[in-house]
C-alpha cells in the first residue's frame, strides 16, 4: 500500500514541474477568461488521452513507453516517439537545472551578497544530476521527490495566505506603485490576437499534465492481477491530473490576479518587490528537489533509449546520462524556463500528447480483441505463466508480445470505421497547427532572447 500511494504522489508531483512557476505570468499575459477555456479544453483532452495510454499499456504489457507504442501502433511510430520523447525531456530537465541553478545564485545573492555564474552553477547542477541518473534503482529518488510535493503545499498555502491577507488593501506590499497589484482582463486585446495567444500557449498548457511515459513501467511496477492494476491506475490517473488542477488553478490564478502587472515569468522572481528571506528558503529547498526530478524523469526514457538500441550495461547508462544531462545544461543557458518550456513542448509535445495518444484510440479496438486474455487473467506467478496464458487462451494461438505490429495486419486496418479515421484526421491536423504556431511564436522569442544576451 505504501509502495502504491509514493507512486499516486508521483503522479502528481511529475505534473507540477517547472510550468507551476511560469503559469501565472502565462495566466496574466492571457487573461483569466482565455485561460479557463484552454484548462477546459486540456482537462477534456488530457483525460481522454490518458485513458487510452492506460488501456494500451495493460493490454500489450508494455514496461516502457517505446515498446508500447511498438506493440499497439507499430515500429515506424515507435522509433518517432522515442525520439521527440528524448528532445522532450531534454526541455523539461533543462528548466529543472535552470530553476535550481537561478535559485543558488538569487540565495547567495540576497543572503551573502556574493553573485555566481549561471554558466558554472548549471554545470555544477548537471554533473550532479549526472551521479543520480546512474542509480539503477530510483526507489530512493521517489521518496525524496515525494517531499517537494511538502513544499508545493506550502507554496500553496502561502500564496492563499498573500492573496487573503492583501485582499481588501489590494497591495501586497508598500511599494512604490501600488497600482500594479490586482490587475487582470478578462480577454488580452482584440479576437484575432486571443486566438494567437490561445494557439502560442496551448501546447504548454497540455503538457502540463504530462506522465504518458510513466504509465506503462508504472502499471507493471504495482503488484497483483493484471484487472485490478488497470484500473486502480486509471483511477489514480485521474485523481492526480484534478489534484494537480487544482494546484494550478490556485497557484496560477490567484498569483495572476494578486501581482497583476508585475508577473514574471518565475512565480517566484514575482516576490522581488515585496522581498522576504522566506521566499528565498522555499525557493532553494523546493530548487534542490527539483534536481532530484531529474533522474525520475529520466528514468523511463533510459529504458526506452536503451530498448531502442538494444543495449544494456552500465557503459550505455553512463552514456546516455553524460549526454543527456549535458545537454539540458547547455539548454539551461536559454535565459527564460518559459521558452524553453514553450520552444520543447510545442516542438516534441505534439507527438507525446496528441499523436501517440490518438492513435493508440484508433487502434485500441484491435489492441483490446488481441490481447483481450489480460482481462481473464486472475494470478500470473511469473513471466512463463503468462506466456502460456497467452498461448493457451480459448485453444488460439497468439504471437509473441514482442511480434505484434497491428499497422501490418490487415485484419485489423480493415475492421477500423471510416469515422473514425476522419475524426482521428481531423484531430491531428487541428493539433498539429496549433502546435506549429507555438513553435514559431516561442522560436521567434527565443531569437529576440539571444539577441539581447549578445548585446550585454
């Protein structure tokens, strides 16, 4: 039960990542009228989508996302998901070593007036991400990354007790403008520019509540029949995507609403006019367990990759830990976690969190009729009794987990509707221009970023 309630608060803590600290700004440059439709919008998608991921993974007992997009869509997309699954994280890993490296040099530069470099500082934090993603079991890395969801609560509360306490002065602060605080629109400019910004920040939006990759290693790691961890997952799915809901709608809103104009895009860097040391505490405590987030994230992506190469040993772990923490540091250098956020999840969040997951819909059907004994199966004391479950199964014989490729039978292309194939189309292409959008929007911040670092 203990093992099974760390892994629900997993869940939860993998969803607030770094676009906790940027959607209040995010919320603000929107207007809370526009940002209430994109959660709707998400919050419907996002459910459905992890219903399908859920399914999938129980039914071709997948313990990695690369094998499950092998065994339920096929090889060709496998190889695509392993590849923006990498460039995704690679973005997010990248704001987590650049939210902890920030964090070090505000502490030291409130606390003892001494400024380090942000270029040595994230390398530092990179090599000791490096030494944790060599962990062959990340148990441990669990049970600490569980306790930054202690200091998200108290992020939380604090800012409930901010919002209370300013309220009826409607300032948070004596400061020399008091008329920035608690300013908010409804709707940001004209339609035409509603529309640009709702398309810009959608794709952030959606991965927001990105735990795809940890559903199918999730799934196998809980004990028991295959049934009751299908659904006692599909259950948890759910409670942490609206548990985290609601530490973004406190957290992004009522931040939005009380700094007003004054939102930057670090929640924290907000707190500059009304500085306490307080702030600075949280912010480097709940900044170190992000490191630890880190090798977490990694976790299911190195047993991807090295599915992908067909390699194992610790040499390739070592490898592909020395590049990919490098380069999230060397992304680190991009000033705003906000575009890096934005620039990762518009360019590689299209594929986790729309394509992978449609098409897993449209061919859920022939992945449930193939693998339907998973449904039938009571105890499985081990690996060759369920090889044999699934050879013996009603006298049919079955292919081996390990050949199934639906997009080669025709059995299956043939049984999906026409409907359902325009509906899928249409979803993709609607998707896919949104997604295009944000890429270029964030591109083109991005340039104007390095434009002005290389003017200092």
């Amino acid at each position: 039960m203990e093992n099974k309630i760390e892994l629900s608060i997993g869940l939860v803590i993998q969803m607030l990542g770094p676009s906790l600290l940027s959607l209040p700004y995010i919320i603000h440059d929107l207007g809370y009228g526009s940002a209430i439709i994109q959660f709707v919008v998400c919050w419907l998608f996002v459910f459905a989508a992890l219903y399908y991921v859920v399914e999938a993974s129980h039914y071709t007992k997948s313990t990695s996302y690369a094998t499950l997009s092998e065994r339920a869509i096929g090889k060709p997309i496998m190889k695509v998901t392993s590849v923006f699954y990498t460039i995704y994280y690679i973005g997010h890993c990248a704001c987590l070593i650049q939210i902890s490296s920030d964090s070090i040099i505000s502490f030291t530069r409130n606390i003892f007036n001494k400024e380090f470099s942000k270029a040595a500082t994230a390398a530092v934090v990179s090599f000791i991400c490096i030494f944790f993603c060599l962990f062959k079991s990340t148990q441990f890395l669990h049970k600490i990354f569980t306790l930054s969801g202690l200091l998200i609560l108290i992020l939380i509360f604090s800012v409930l007790i901010y919002f209370a306490e300013s309220w009826d002065s409607k300032k948070m602060c004596e400061f020399e403008n008091d008329t920035e605080f608690y300013k908010i629109a409804a709707f940001t400019g004209n339609f035409g520019h509603q529309i640009k910004l709702f398309a810009k920040y959608f794709p952030t939006f959606q991965c927001m509540f990105q735990i795809h990759s940890f559903i199918p290693q999730l799934i196998q790691q809980i004990p028991g029949p295959p049934l009751p961890k299908k659904n006692y997952v599909q259950l948890q799915s759910r409670i942490a995507v609206s548990i985290s809901s609601l530490a973004y709608i406190v957290i992004g809103f009522l931040s939005a609403v009380m700094f007003g104009n004054l939102n930057k895009v670090n929640l924290y860097d907000s707190f500059d006019p009304c500085y306490t040391p307080v702030v600075d505490l949280l912010y480097i405590a709940y900044s170190i367990l992000l490191v630890v987030g880190v090798p977490v994230s990694f976790q299911p992506l190195k047993f991807g990759l090295l599915q992908l190469v067909k390699k194992t040993g610790f040499l390739w772990t070592l490898l592909l830990s020395i590049v990919f923490c490098t380069s999230c540091g060397v992304v680190a250098q991009i000033p705003s976690i906000l575009t890096v956020y934005g620039l990762f999840s518009a360019s590689a969040g299209f594929f986790i969190c729309v394509l992978q997951p449609v098409l897993l819909w449209y061919f859920h059907s022939q992945t449930k009729a193939k693998y339907r004994f998973m449904d039938q199966i009571k105890f499985v004391q081990n690996e060759d009794a369920y090889e044999n479950i699934q050879k013996l199964n009603e006298g049919q014989k079955y292919e081996t987990a390990q050949e199934v490729n639906p997009m080669d039978e025709d059995l299956f292309i043939n049984d999906i509707k026409i409907g359902r194939k325009v509906v899928c189309a249409i979803i993709i292409v609607l998707m896919g221009a949104l997604y295009l959008w944000s890429f270029v929007q964030f591109g083109i911040n991005l340039i104007q970023e390095i434009r002005v670092a290389l003017k200092k």
